[in-house]
C-alpha cells in the first residue's frame, strides 16, 4: 500500500449506503458480461464468414482446415485487442487524475509520439521490417520520452501543468521529425502508413508474449495507485497533510502511464481516443474515486476496442476498416460533445 486513504475517503467508505457500493458492484459485473460478448463476437465475426459450426470446430477441434485458422487468428487478435484496451484504459485514468483534466488522455504526455517516432527510426536507419523487431524500439521510445517529459517537467518540482506542457511540445518536435523523415523516404513511408493507424490484424502469439510482461507489471501498479491519486485529487496541500508522498505518487504514476502505453503502442500502433472516453465516462456514474474509476476502465476499454475492430471488419466486407480509424471517428464526436459539456458546466 503506497499511502493510507485519505480520511474522508475512508469516512465515505464506511458510511456510503450498501445499496450505492451494491450498485457500483453490480454494475462491475455487467460491465464483465458485456465485454464477455464483446470477446464473442470478437471471435465469432470478421470480414471472413464462418458458420457457427465452424467458429466452434475453431474453438474445440482445431485441425488446420481454414476456418480453424481463421479462429486462431481471431483469438490472437481478441487477446491483443484485450490486453491493449485494458492498458490503454488504464493509462488514460491514471494521466488524468495525475494531471488533473479529465480530458487528458496518452498521447498528451508525448508517448504515443515516442513509440512512433522510434519505429520510424528503426525502419529508416537500422533496416527493421517486423513486428517482433520494432515492438522493442515503439517501446524504448515510449519510455525515452516518458523520463524526458518527467526531467522537462521539473522532476521533483513537477506539476500537472508542467508535465502537459512539456508533453505537447515534445510530442510537436517528434511528430515533425516523424513527417520529414517519411516524405524523404518512400520505403519508411509504405511500412509506417499501415502501423500508424492502429490496427489489431499484425497480432501474434509472438507478439503477445513479447509484450505481456510489461502490461501484467504497468496494470498492477497502476491499479495499485488508486489510493494516492485519490490524495492527490484534492490538490498538493491536502495531500500533504494525508500523509501522500507526491513526488513517489508522480514518479510512479508517469512510469506505469509509459509502461501501458508504450507496450500497447508498440503492439497495436497509436489508437487514440480510447484512453480518453473511458474513463471520462466511467466517473460519471462511478463518482471520482480511483479504486472504482481504474477497474471499471480496465473492463469497458477493451468492450470499446474490441466492439470498434468488429464495427470495423463489418463495415467494409470483404475488407476492413482499422480500429484506429474508427475509435478515431467514434471519438471526435465524443471529444467535441465532452468539451462542450464542460465549458457549459464552468459557465
């Protein structure tokens, strides 16, 4: 445990009535139930039609035909499309409490700009073509520019404003080197124009694997900071006289947002928005606390990815639309409608 509840927190525990914490609980479990669902029809949809019969010969007696193939590589990318919204989720709570703006999402501290920048690098300079040789380079930039963001920030001096401040001008510079280097180099450019979307079609067994250790780590210990960030919620002097340490908290909090978004980028390629909505949404009817906020985004980030790579394979059969693409035109209007609501709610 990083810090004891802050009293109020605890006194809100005690006393909440059972049938607000009942709610908050079962409302969890349907949360689970859907992304069950969501799981199935994950596996059970794509661009290519399967009968029932054969999703389940997939499933229960895989024995190399087509439709077991295709089963296989559905579950790979379910899998994969559980891991990186459950981390993308995650991370995008974790930076808006840390941040304090609940509109703050992963790419505000320039990690999504990190990981693209590096697998731009790799392919142009060190001649890297696969997956399981750039995921390592999308990740080391994620955490490069994480530890710069913390340094630019202020370090130990750190603030809300500091870090986002630091993010976006750091995210502007890579994003330009980014665009330089593809324009000057067609073979960078064919190889990055399909990976920057976002997409969950590259998922592998191999991929999987290679990134897992990460999340289990970045997950843990973000989950594990629900009851600091609530501290630090109620402003750096509050926290203080709790008891938080803010400099801990912080360092922490920007290590598992750079770990969860590093491994999911370098997984998936950079899908906005996801990291936003979610846990926007979710304190809405979960209140602001942590410990309710970050298990709730770890469940409904994956129904959001997963049901964005279905509406994706389903939209454009034979083929298919990327699920960057669509968390990008689901959450455009998202974005704009949650801005507004909360202009007018400070008016």
């Amino acid at each position: 445990m990083l810090v004891d509840s802050p009293p109020e927190q605890r006194a809100e525990s005690e006393s909440a009535p059972p049938t607000r914490r009942a709610t908050r609980a079962v409302g969890l479990l349907v949360s689970v139930l859907i992304l069950l669902v969501v799981v199935l029809a994950s596996i059970a949809i794509g661009a290519k039609q399967l009968s029932v019969g054969e999703v389940w010969h997939g499933l229960f007696q895989s024995s190399g035909t087509y439709g077991d193939v295709v089963v296989d590589d559905r579950i790979s990318r379910t899998v994969l499309g559980l891991l990186a919204g459950a981390a993308l989720g995650l991370a995008g709570a974790v930076l808006q409490a840390l941040t304090r703006n609940p509109l703050a999402d992963p790419g505000l501290l320039g990690i999504n700009a990190g990981a693209s920048a590096a697998v731009v690098t790799a392919i142009t300079f060190f001649g890297v073509t696969s997956l399981s040789g750039y995921v390592w380079f999308a990740f080391l930039g994620a955490a490069a520019v994480g530890a710069m963001v913390w340094f630019l920030g202020g370090s130990r001096g750190a603030t809300p404003v500091r870090l986002a401040l630091a993010g976006t001008a750091i995210s502007a510079a890579l994003y330009g080197y980014l665009q330089a280097v593809m324009i000057s180099n067609d073979a960078a450019l064919n190889r990055m124009r399909f990976w920057t979307v976002g997409s969950l079609t590259s998922a592998t067994d191999a991929t999987i694997r290679q990134v897992l250790p990460f999340l289990v780590v970045g997950m843990v210990l973000a989950l594990a900071l629900a009851r600091p960030l609530n501290a630090m919620e109620m402003g750096d002097d509050t926290a203080r006289a709790l008891g938080a340490n803010l400099n801990r908290t912080r360092v922490l909090s920007m290590l598992a947002a750079t770990v969860l978004c590093g491994a999911a980028t370098a997984a998936c390629g950079p899908i906005v928005f996801v990291g936003l909505m979610v846990p926007h949404v979710v304190r809405s009817f979960t209140g602001p606390d942590l410990r309710w906020i970050l298990p709730y985004a770890a469940v409904l980030s994956p129904v959001l990815l997963l049901g964005a790579d279905v509406l994706g394979r389903l939209v454009a059969r034979p083929s298919e639309l990327q699920v960057g693409i669509v968390t990008a035109i689901l959450g455009g209007p998202v974005f704009i409608f949650l801005v507004r609501r909360r202009r007018t709610a400070q008016l």
